[in-house]
C-alpha cells in the first residue's frame, strides 16, 4: 500500500529544505530561446563521424571504459593551446559529465562540510545549488549595478569570509557580462592571501567572447582553475562533457572524488568526433555572435536597456514595477516565443537564435512597444 506524503516529510539535510531544483521550463512553442542552447544541428559529416566512432567504441562495451580518458584529455588539451596561444598538455586537464560535475568534484574536493564557497550574484545558479549539495556553506558576493564585479567590495569579502573556494564566471550568466584579467588576479591575490584557496574561472561562453580567455592566468598559480563546456559553442549540450585546466596538481586532486569510470566510453567517443570538426563548429560561433551583436543593436533601438554581452544571450530591460517582467515574459510567449525570466529584478534573457528565431522575437518585442505606445 503507498503512503502519501511528500519531500518535506522525508528525512533530507535541512539545508535543502524550501529548495528548488534547477531548470528552465521546456513549453511547446515554436521559437525557444530560454537555455542558451547553440541553435544548428550538429553537421552531418560529424554525425557521421560520430557513429563511426561510437560503433567502434560498441564492440567492446563489454569493458569498462578508459577511466582516466587519457585520449580525450589530450585531444581537449590541444584545442586549448590551438585556440588560446597558451600551451596546455595533458596533465593540465580533466572531462566529466558536464561542467556541472567538474564544479562538483572541485567542491567535493576543495569545500564541503565546515568549508565556504563564494560567488557574485547574480551568476550562474548551479554554483550556489552544488555547494548546497555538497554541504558547502555559500556566501553571495557584491557585483555593481552593471553588473560588473566590484573589485574593493569583493575582495573585502574574500578577506572578512576567508571562503574555501571562489567562483568567477566570465562571460557572466546570466549578464553575459565578461570579466577583466585585471579583476580575476585581484581576487585571486585576495583569496591567497586570505587562505590558500581554489579560485576557479567558468569560462562556459567563452567561445563567444570579444576577449581572449583567461586561460593564460593559469600560469604560475596552481590554486587557480579554468572551467569550460561542450554544451554551448560545441553545440553539444545533449553530451554532456566538461572539462577543466589547472596545475597537474589539481587534475590529480579532483580524481580523489570521481565515481569510478565516471565518462562512458560512448560520451569519450562522441566527444572525440567532436573536437576533429572544431573549425565548422566554431564557424557557427561566429553566425551566433553577429546574431547576438544584431539583437543587442535592435533591442536598444527600439529603446530597451541592454547589459554588454559576450555570451550567446543577450539580457535586456529595466522593466520597473513589481512583476513586469515576468508579464512582457508572458507577452512574448503568447506570440510563441519562449524567452528566460532569470530571476534578476527587472530583467529578461534572450538566447541568440538563427536568424529565423531571432527575427521571431525582434517581432514579437516590436509588437509589444507598439502596444505600449
């Protein structure tokens, strides 16, 4: 016989209690521009590829996989020093399931029960939620009206907090506001002094940034760690492989607190397809960028206020008073247009698109101001 109760009636960790899983409503409209998801279908010859390397990686699904997925790390290595100038090998890098599980195991690792993690709110959520789950107590930092980060407030944080671990993601999500050199080596230097901690930059969008990565810092500072993702300019979300580059030290660190065989030889193969098309994906990054440069230029000519982004979104208002923007939110979707209310007060998201999708929502906006006028 089932008994009916509910989550609050089981026996979770009280710092769960009242949460919210992260997500974003997936509805059934005809434009969706609320994941920030690269809009083209993975070209046919890497479709191909990749069931070529997946049928080859099936004969022996009998054994487990390469746990320590020496070739993929090697291959992700050589993408980075191709498309940063730094020179990045092998032991400076490590894959899991998603960027996410990368920012879980450097908090299994770094943080956890009686440790502290940081970050600048608003930011991406995730970093927030997975140091809740790994009993990780989480301070929200100070950014600046534009949403940049503000360096003094900052680092007096860092200071008065002395966290275990400090997240910086650039570009910003969800402003897709990057962040300077400058600033990350001002909190890095913050956080040593403090206490020897992890800072760890999410570079997610970096792909689609005005600025060169910040991969390069890595030099001569082993506490410092870059995060990325296939999800977004790889257009691979489905995937679900993430990987980061630090000192061989930390690489070495984080495998204390992987599940064994974590990366299936299946996502090793399909990842690996993958990096042997870069050049066409990354095509793809440069149509996304012109989209979201279009957006950024139509969306303040029809007199909205824009936050400067170097991501494959675009954030957009001020809509004053309580609850509008979760109505023009409701507006746009009523035209079939499915953009993120992101919980910043005031603000919408919008994903760059195809140019069919984006013209979607240029219209339905347009439709709205000539309502309001």
């Amino acid at each position: 016989m089932s008994v009916n109760i509910g989550i609050d009636d089981l026996p979770i960790r009280d710092e769960l209690r009242g949460k919210s899983p992260y997500g974003a409503p997936q509805l059934d409209v005809p434009v969706r521009l609320n994941t920030n998801e690269n809009p083209y279908p993975l070209p046919e010859p890497l479709v191909e590829r990749i069931a070529e390397r997946v049928r080859e990686a099936a004969r022996t699904l009998n054994r487990y996989p390469d746990r320590d997925a020496v070739e993929l790390r090697t291959e992700l290595a050589a993408y980075l020093t191709r498309t940063t100038g730094h020179q990045v090998g092998t032991a400076n890098v490590w894959a899991a399931n998603g960027s996410n599980e990368v920012i879980q195991q450097l908090l299994q690792t770094f943080a956890g029960p009686g440790r502290l993690a940081i970050g600048f709110e608003p930011s991406y959520s995730m970093h927030g939620l997975i140091a809740r789950g790994t009993g990780t107590g989480w301070i929200s930092g100070p950014r600046n009206d534009d949403f940049t980060i503000d360096v003094a407030a900052a680092t007096a944080a860092i200071a008065a907090h002395r966290p275990d671990v400090v997240f910086i993601t650039s570009p910003n999500n969800p402003t897709g506001t990057a962040v300077e050199a400058e600033t990350v080596l001002a909190l890095y230097e913050a956080a040593q002094a403090a206490k020897p901690s992890l800072v760890v930059v999410d570079e997610a969008y970096v792909e689609f940034s005005h600025r060169p990565s910040l991969l390069s810092l890595i030099e001569g500072r082993p506490h410092l760690v870059v995060s990325r993702t296939m999800s977004k300019a790889f257009g691979a979300a489905g995937l679900r492989l993430g990987y980061l580059a630090a000192h061989p030290a930390v690489v070495d660190a984080v495998q204390l607190v992987r599940l064994p065989y974590h990366l299936s030889a299946v996502t090793q193969a399909t990842a690996l397809a993958a990096l042997e098309h870069t050049d066409t994906l990354l095509g793809y990054v440069e149509q996304l960028k012109t989209e979201r440069d279009r957006l950024v230029t139509e969306l303040r000519a029809l007199g909205y206020e824009v936050t400067e982004s170097d991501a494959n979104f675009v954030q957009f208002g001020r809509f004053t008073g309580e609850g509008a923007a979760h109505a023009v939110w409701r507006k746009i979707l009523d035209r079939g247009v499915l953009v993120r209310d992101n919980g910043v007060p005031g603000w919408l998201r919008v994903t760059a698109g195809t140019p069919r999708e984006n013209d979607a929502f240029l219209d339905a906006v347009r439709a709205l101001k000539k309502e309001q006028t």
